[in-house]
C-alpha cells in the first residue's frame, strides 16, 4: 500500500505499439508484461517487469531481452551499416516512424520531387522552344515538391529531439529555401500581374540545387561539398599568390610592348595597353586557349619578348599548377581521412550501442552467446540466410569460444558490407523437364565443353575477328556471325539453365544485343530498309567487342586499374552531383543574364539564316566566324552545353569574348568565376580523390575483413571453385538449412552442396577508404568527445520506471 500511495499518480505504460515480429521459438527473446495495482477505479499503475534489473552475479548467457530492446538494437547496427546518422528517440513509436521515414519508398519519392523541381527550368521561361508552360502551371508544380519537402521535414521532426533537431543547420537551410521559394513565388505574381512577365524574375531558382545537399538522403554528396569546402582556405592562398603573379606580369607587359606599337593578331589595337585586359589575357593564358596567338605579335616585333611569356608560362603553367594541385591533395586527403575517421567512430558508437543492449554477463565479463547473435542479425537482415549468419558468427569468433566479445562485435558491419554469394545446388530447367534428354551421352559432351573456358576463348576470338572485318568494312560474314553468336547463347543457356544465365551481367548483355540485332534484321525484313539495318548490325556487333575487357581484368597487372576503374563508379556520380549543382547555378545565372542575346540561325550557306547570330555587334568576331552562335543562354539545356564546353576549355576565351562583345568586358568576372570553381578546383579535387582511391586499390589488394570470410570459407570446405557455375552445381540439394549450420559446426563438414564465394564488387569507396583509414585508429577507440559536434549526441531520454528505480 506504501508503494501505490508514492507512485498513485503514475502510470507506465509497457509498449505503445507491438514490436517487429519474432520467432516463437527463441526463448531468449520475452515481451513486455505489466501487473497492474488497483487502489481503486481511479488510481492504477502499471509496472513493466521486462526491464527489471538483475544482479550481475546471477546473469547468464541465456538472460532474456525484451523485443523492443532488440527493435533499438537492430536499429544502431542497420544505421552503423548504413552509415547514417539519424539521431532519433528510443521509444518505439519513434523507433517505428524512424524505420518508416528510412523505407525506399519515401527515399525514391524524394529522389522524385527533387528531379521534379530541378526539371522545371526546362518548362519556365526561357524556356526550351515549345516546351514553355504558364507560370502558374510551374507554380503549381513547384508547391507539390515544396509540399513533399515539408512533410519529409515534419516527419523527421516527430522521431528527433525537438532541441537537436532545430540545431540541424541542414533542416533550417531546407526550411529557408521553401520559405524564400514561397515569398519568390508570391513576388513574381505580383509583378506579372501588374508589370508583366517579361519583367518579372524568379531569383529563387538559384537556391534549387542546394536541396540535393541538405537533405539527409543525399549524404555522400554533402560530404563531397563538406570536404571541398574544408580545402578551400588552402586553395585561395595560392590562388591570390597566383592571381598577384598574373597581375604583376600584366603590369610588366603593359611597360614592355607600349612603345612598340603592335596591334593584336585579330587586327585589335593597343597589344597589352589596356591592363585588365592585360590581367584577362594572361589568365587564359594559364589556361593555354590562346597559346601561342598571344605571345605571336611580340614575337614577331622582337625574338627576345619570348623570355617574358617563357618565364610566365614556367612559372604560373608549371610551377604554381602544380604545387595548387599538391596544396589540394594534401588538404582534402587530411580533410578526407578526417571525415573517414569520423563516419568509423559514428559507427562504432553505433555498434558500442547495439552491444550495451544486447551483451550478457559471463564468467566474469561481458559477452555475446550465438543464440542472441543470430536472433540480432536476423532483425537487421531478414533475407541474410543462417547458414551466411552462422559463416559470419565463425569468422567473428576468432578463439572459438562459442561467444563474441565487443571487440569482435564492433567488425560484424564490415563482414555485413562484404558481397557473400551462396552457390547453391539447382537442376537446369532442361533437366527438370527433359531428364533423359539431358543427362544423354551426347548432352553430358556438349554441357562439358559449354562449361569449358576454352569455349569462351573460341568465342572471344571470334568477337575480335568480326570487329576486325567490320574495321575493314567487309560486310559480307555479318549474318554467319549473328548466327554463331546465337547459337553460342543457345548453348548456354541450354548448359547452365535459364535462371543462372540471366544472373550473369555478361550473359545478360550478350543476349540483350544479339536480341537487338535480329529486331534490327526482322525490321528490315519488314520495312525494306536495308542501309539502315547494316548500320545498325554493324553497330550492335562491334558492342560484343566490351565483353573482352574481362580478359585484361584478370590479369594481375590490371587489376588494380580495373578495380580503381570500377570502385571510381560511384564516386564519379557524386563528383557528377557535385558539378550538376555547380553548372544549374551558373545555368540559372546565365539565363538571367543573357538569355536571348543572340541565337542560332545558320550561317551563310543555310538556305535561311540571320547574319551574325541575330545581332549586329558579332559582325567580324572570332565567335561568329568559328560558328559559335549555337552556344548561348536561351534555355537551360543550351545553358549546359555552353557550361560543359567551357569545362573542356579550349576556346573557352572566344566563346566568353562573345558575351563581352555584346554586353561589357564585366561579363568576364562570370566567366573567370565559372573557371576557377569547376575546372581549378572541382577538378582537380576529382584527381585528388581518383589518386587517393588508387593508392588504396594499391595498397588494399584485398581488405582484412573480405580476407578473413575468405579464409574461414576455405577452412569449412565451402569456397566454390571455377567449376562451379553461378547457381549450379551437378548433384541436387537435399539438406536444409538446420542441416548446413550443423555441417558447418563440425570438425569435418560434410559435402552439404552449399559453396560461397565473394562478389565480384565486395568493397564501395566508403568501405575501401575506412579499410584504409580505420587501421590508424585502436579498435575500440570510440573517437574524441566532439567526434559528432556536427550531429550531437540525442537527448538521453527518461528510463522505463522499475520497481528498482521506483524503491
């Protein structure tokens, strides 16, 4: 009675909601109980004895754990394999809405908006040419996305603390950005309406791409933009000094070729009077675009001017690119190891997390049984088999004392994050349906040497010999080629069954070309167009020829190219990102600032043209004569175009010399500015990090944990070999899965028809630098205190009420 009058007013409430599903079976696992005491109708507690503490000294490996314990576990490992870093509440509604926010669905859908929004420049004005729509129609449009936007922001606001979560600077850019799109929006209306459209601006379409960087989904590539930003202090030292030695020598020059009289090789007077023209011809002159037509007048007046544009050329080409290009390895690698080590402790703080829920107290220490092991894993990857789960427990184990210590734990996500593919017994479909058929004398000959390697080198050689003659444009073999390659397919598939087939992408893309061939050919059967189908055969033959880059790949000397190649996919994407966000800037600037300047409208042998792009101040430039009238600001495709063509840079300075001519020599700053961000710096941090990735390829042929799995598969007598085909093997299965976890437990495994092998791509760039950078740091070292200052620690929220804490 003493308790219920201390406590009459509380009432504790178990479970909100029921956790995520697991199996009866697993008594390891209880669900949350409560008793009630009732004084009377109106006063009652409940208490929840799931949670109850227990004294160290009476734990065991088989202390049970509620299954909303599990629910917050499962949840740090999938976010420490993730790497993200959501920081969330722990009770379980906001554990469930936060798994929900995470579903791919509404990941997508933001992809979606996103793409959405970023596409309406193509329909607002100026617009590309018929595909203009009202502005009230990209309005409508826009508040759509905007309206998506908000719904993502409240229900990451519904499972974070309230006072981390307005501290998330990316959550307040995001708000910012609706709110100035909404005010944008309300402006432009309101000077369509009573000024007109033509001179109405929509200025905060500038702010669109900024989305793709604060939104928590786009986490690569707001750490690409976070690391280039960290590397700039550094960069704009060198590009003042860079800029002083610019502006000095255009000074010099000023004073060396004034008296001489000379006249630009365009016909131009006053060769190097004008200063910050002076300035302007120099910079491009780092660029290399206009050499030698500068340096040609003063070397026609005089020899010796040469040693003035020699020792410019050294020293800013040469000297100063390459230490800006050293300045920027050096610092973006720190900034990178940095942001690196920073995701590893993220992540082992995660898993730290995981373990204080889920460990146990044995033999006087803290430890992790498999039984509560394989349950947590089955939580975090349901589709993971147990036989895989059972691998990975082995590997972790590394004394084999059937429990896993915390130091062991904290690897289980880098043995999540390697590609393990099962190879598992199957029948081909023929020998499913045609047994005799299959199993013949004459079937076993034609399967053996189908799954013979020198099959496929016959047919390699073959692949080269057709690219040769259509090189040579012999014609006459196309369709014997057409048909052995059909055949070929024909035969493996008939060998390895459909279903392993289709699994293998080299197989897949053999079949999708040789099935495009004869589309081709059936078409001109049907359409009688001849010329196009040898074209197009001619086309899809020579694609085969890709397949050979199997050959280079293994080989040894190649493989670090190839691998450096293969593991630089993603990371040209998010460099991709980051430069799309660049030019849709520049682009939407651009337009502004010169959109329907001038136009295309051919030229003089066009039976209809407008001499000079459509205006007068292009007569006689090196613009209108090059044919560059194409490259303007009119929408934001051509926008693009004109931004790409300035990146490869050469003649970037006659198209920039265009605009000037048509509206001032300012409009060189755009034009200077654009340079300076993507080609001296964007790009060159790209070479950076191309050189850091092959530097780990060098260095990590093969990473400790991809080593490790390897080495335990081949101790269990499960690696597969090169007989074994994806999905085939010749005896069929007949265990289950209980079956190949007690094989795989016993000192002699016995022949389950299970085989393992690792995925041809078993390593990201994320994991491949954290390979590289995680072993500099002690393997339980959790990271300095300010190791999350940009996404502090959540809030710690109230414990459940026991009848410990209650006394």
């Amino acid at each position: 009675m003493d308790l219920i009058k201390t406590v009459r007013t509380v009432k504790i409430i178990a479970a909100l909601t029921k956790p995520p599903k697991v199996a009866e079976d697993h008594a390891d696992i209880i669900k949350p109980q409560t008793v009630s005491f009732h004084k009377d109708a109106a006063n009652s507690i409940n208490i929840d004895f799931a949670n109850q503490p227990t004294n160290p000294e009476h734990r065991e490996h088989t202390a049970p754990i509620n299954e909303t314990s599990l629910y917050l576990a499962a949840t740090y490992v999938i976010d420490a394999k993730y790497n993200r870093n959501f920081q969330f509440k722990t009770d379980l509604r906001s554990l469930r809405l936060y798994h929900l926010y995470n579903q791919r669905i509404l990941s997508w859908m933001l992809y979606f908006f996103v793409i959405l929004n970023l596409l309406l420049a193509m329909f607002e004005k100026p617009a590309i040419p018929g595909w203009e729509i009202p502005y009230w129609g990209t309005m409508l449009l826009e508040v759509a996305c905007m309206c998506y936007y908000t719904f993502r922001l409240v229900h990451n606001y519904s499972f974070s603390s309230e006072r981390l979560w307005w501290k998330d600077a990316k959550h307040l850019v995001v708000i910012g950005i609706i709110a100035l799109t909404i005010l944008d929006m309300i402006i432009y209306i309101f000077v369509a309406q009573f000024a007109g459209a033509h001179v109405a601006v929509r200025g905060s379409r500038v702010l669109r791409p900024l989305l793709l960087i604060n939104f928590p989904e786009m986490r690569l590539l707001r750490q690409a933009v976070r690391n280039i930003r960290r590397t700039l202090p550094e960069i704009i030292n060198v590009l003042i000094l860079l800029f002083m030695i610019i502006a000095l020598f255009a000074l010099l020059g000023r004073e060396l070729f004034k008296y001489d009289g000379l006249n630009y090789i365009n016909g131009d007077d006053g060769y190097f009077l004008d200063y910050f023209k002076n300035v302007w011809d120099l910079y491009v002159l780092v660029t290399t675009a206009n050499s030698p037509d500068i340096m040609m007048p003063a070397y026609d007046e005089n020899p010796w001017y040469m040693l003035f544009f020699i020792i410019f050329v050294m020293l800013c080409n040469y000297i100063f690119i390459g230490i800006f290009l050293a300045v920027i390895y050096k610092n973006y690698r720190m900034h990178l190891k940095n942001e690196v080590q920073r995701s590893v402790f993220m992540k082992r703080r995660k898993l730290a997390k995981a373990w204080d829920i889920v460990k146990v107290w044995k033999d006087n220490c803290f430890v992790l049984p498999w039984k509560r092991f394989c349950i947590l894993l089955q939580q975090v990857e349901p589709k993971r088999s147990l036989s895989q789960i059972r691998l990975i427990w082995r590997v972790l184990d590394e004394d084999s004392d059937d429990f896993v210590s915390k130091r062991e734990f904290l690897k289980v996500v880098d043995l999540l994050n390697v590609e393990l593919l099962e190879i598992k017994d199957q029948q081909p479909f023929f020998q499913r349906w045609m047994p005799t058929c299959f199993n013949s004398k004459l079937s076993t000959i034609v399967r053996t040497i189908v799954k013979h390697r020198g099959f496929r080198w016959t047919f390699d050689t073959i692949i080269i010999i057709n690219a040769i003659l259509i090189g040579l444009d012999i014609d006459e073999a196309e369709w014997f080629f057409l048909s052995i390659f059909t055949v070929e397919i024909l035969l493996r598939m008939y060998a390895i069954g459909f279903k392993a087939y289709f699994r293998n992408p080299w197989d897949l893309f053999d079949f999708t070309v040789i099935t495009a061939a004869w589309v081709a050919s059936i078409f001109e059967v049907i359409a009688e167009k001849k010329e196009f189908t040898e074209y197009t055969l001619d086309f899809l033959l020579v694609l085969r020829v890709l397949r050979l880059v199997r050959i280079p790949a293994n080989l040894e000397r190649f493989q670090v190219i190839i691998a450096t190649l293969s593991n630089i996919g993603p990371a040209i994407v998010t460099f991709g990102g980051v430069i799309f966000v660049i030019y849709y800037v520049f682009a939407i600037i651009g337009m502004e600032l010169y959109a329907g300047l001038f136009d295309y409208y051919g030229y003089e042998d066009d039976p209809v043209f407008l001499p000079f792009c459509g205006n007068k101040k292009l007569e006689g430039s090196d613009f209108y004569r090059d044919h560059y009238c194409n490259n303007n600001f009119n929408d934001v495709v051509k926008a693009f175009i004109v931004l790409f063509e300035l990146t490869v840079v050469n003649q970037w300075h006659v198209i920039s010399e265009g605009f000037v001519i048509i509206t001032n020599a300012a409009a060189r700053v755009y034009f200077i500015f654009f340079h300076m961000t993507v080609v001296i710096v964007i790009i060159n941090i790209f070479i950076a990090f191309v050189l850091e990735i092959f530097m780990v390829e060098f260095s990590l042929s093969q990473s400790v944990h991809e080593s490790a799995l390897k080495k335990k598969i081949q101790e269990l007598g499960l690696l597969a070999t090169e007989e074994d085909d994806p999905g085939y093997i010749s005896k069929p299965v007949v265990e289950d899965a209980v079956t190949i976890v007690d094989a795989m437990e016993e000192a002699e495994p016995k022949d389950t028809g299970l085989r393992f092998r690792l995925g041809e791509r078993t390593r990201t760039v994320t994991v491949s630098l954290q390979n590289m950078f995680e072993g500099e740091i002690d393997a339980e070292y959790m990271g300095p205190e300010d190791a999350d200052e940009n996404n502090p620690n959540i809030e710690a929220q109230p414990d459940t009420l026991t009848l410990h804490s209650v006394a």
